[in-house]
C-alpha cells in the first residue's frame, strides 16, 4: 500500500504518545519505551526520529506539557497538582518551561489566555537528503576484535573531532599498510541522540596493521552474523542524515527487527586525499536473520 509508511509512523507515534500520557508522573526511560513498542533499545531513538523528525527526549516533554495544558483547561487550577502529575517536583521549574514551549504561563491559561502553539505536531522536522538511493547489501560476517581507542565527543552532529584525534593516534602505531589495508572502522558506542552528547562515547580502530600485544590499544567486538551493508556518500558529518534516512525508508516501512548492537561504519578511502563530498562509507546494521527476507 502507498501508505504502508505513514501508517508505520503513525503507529509508533501514537504508541508512545499513549505510553507518555499513561507514565506522565514518572521519569520516562528509553528501556521502558523500548520494550513497550518492542523495538531494539540501541536503534529505539533512531529510529523514533525517523518517523517524527524530532528527538524522543523533546516529544516526551512536549507530550507531557500538552497534557498539563488539558488539565489546565479542564478545570484543574492547582499548579502544583499538575505540576507533579506530569513529573515536574517543583512548580517553577514546570511553569518556566511550560512557558518556554507555549509562550504563556499556567496563570495566563488560567486566566483564559490561550497559546497558539498548543499541538506536538507543529514541531517541523529536519530536513533530511533525500538524493541517495538506499539498498543494502547483506553479508554474513565472521565474529571480529578490532583494536583501536575508545573516545568522547559529539558534537555538530558528528564525531569527526574526537575520530580525527583517535586515528591520528592510531596511525603513528599501525603498521605501514595501505589505507584500505587497515580497514578503519568506527563505532558509536553510545547513541549520541540519548543523554549527555559530550560524555557519547566513539571507537575508532583498524581491522587490520595494529599489534595485539600493544598494551595501549582497547578492543571492540564486531559480532558475528548478517548484517545489512549501506554506503553512505559524501562527509562524515552528514553521516546522520544517510542514518536517517535508513531508519525512515528501510527499517520502518519494511518492519525490519535490528539486532540490539551498535551501527559499524567502514570507512573506504582516505579523508586526507578525497574531497568530502566523494567521500565513501559502509554502514552496516545487523539484524535479525529473517529481515533478509523483507523487501529491500
């Protein structure tokens, strides 16, 4: 059906938006949402963004000072009690950012004053590429321990700053081997879209041309299994878009189940002799065996 994807989004969308207003008074955790709409808890916000376009942290909040606003409009004046039945301990703390997403204060609703803003919905989107055709190539990779550095860091939405400090650290232990000989890969440990972006933790390592018995270098495990291969073209700090756009294109619309482990990318040629826009990276998302069987 043409809105096979619309009614995808729309599902999950109206399955948090439920879970939301059920839980409004508790610290909503991304384990809980994940387990509610039974998706992988590491692709969860992901792939959430791929169907809203905009972040879950920023939909719970909204979502919960809609909420309030019903109240309010309802008949229940007591700022305290809404406060608390929306998970805000402290009224202040509630009204400011009550009137920081809905340019009025609880009093002003109180007193009639409506905002015009008053739906999550209204929230636009990014902007995401849309010029790159997304298929992926499956491969059964072996089980693999990379060696590299661990790194912290996100920001502008890229790790390109702490990957370029790693590597460079890397490259004056590796061996002399080509650059496509060293199989760069990095990993973001930690889905920078949840929590505090500084403490996201990135690693970066070679596949090959580093000592095992270097008493520096850390491992990541690359596990073993089938993996959907995906090639990202252009910079590494547009590689969230490409991301995106797997999430809303091909994970979504074809209930793809991901396996609950970090995205790998393989980097393919070198950042210091190709220009960013011809820039090459595999990105690979391991998934259940029988999604292969889903249409591509």
């Amino acid at each position: 059906m043409v809105d096979t994807s619309n009614n995808k989004n729309a599902k999950i969308i109206s399955q948090v938006g439920q879970y939301i207003y059920d839980h409004s008074d508790q610290a909503i955790s991304l384990d809980s949402l994940a387990n509610y709409t039974g998706f992988s808890k590491y692709h969860f916000n992901r792939i959430f963004f791929a169907a809203t376009g905009y972040p879950l942290g920023e939909f719970i909040q909204r979502h919960k000072l809609e909420k309030a606003l019903h109240l309010i409009k309802q008949g229940n004046h007591n700022i305290i009690d809404v406060a608390l039945s929306v998970g805000y301990d402290s009224p202040s703390s509630f009204s400011r950012v009550f009137k920081k997403n809905f340019s009025v204060t609880p009093s002003d609703i109180i007193q009639g004053n409506l905002p015009n803003n008053d739906r999550a919905g209204s929230l636009k989107p990014r902007k995401l590429k849309t010029d790159q055709k997304l298929l992926p190539v499956w491969k059964t990779l072996p089980e693999r321990k990379v060696f590299g550095f661990y790194g912290k860091g996100f920001n502008e939405q890229s790790f390109s700053t702490v990957a370029g400090e790693l590597f460079g650290r890397l490259g004056t232990m590796a061996e002399l081997l080509s650059y496509t000989e060293l199989q760069p890969i990095g990993v973001s440990v930690d889905n920078p879209w949840v929590g505090e972006q500084t403490q996201s933790r990135f690693f970066a390592g070679f596949v090959e041309g580093l000592s095992t018995h270097h008493a520096k270098l850390e491992t990541f495990k690359w596990q073993a299994g089938r993996w959907a291969c995906f090639t990202h073209t252009g910079p590494h700090d547009c590689m969230w878009q490409t991301i995106s756009q797997i999430y809303a294109q091909w994970v979504l619309p074809n209930s793809i189940k991901l396996k609950d482990q970090q995205i790998v990318q393989l980097y393919l040629n070198n950042p210091m002799e190709t220009k960013p826009e011809a820039l090459k990276t595999e990105l690979y998302f391991a998934v259940e065996n029988s999604a292969e069987k889903k249409k591509s």
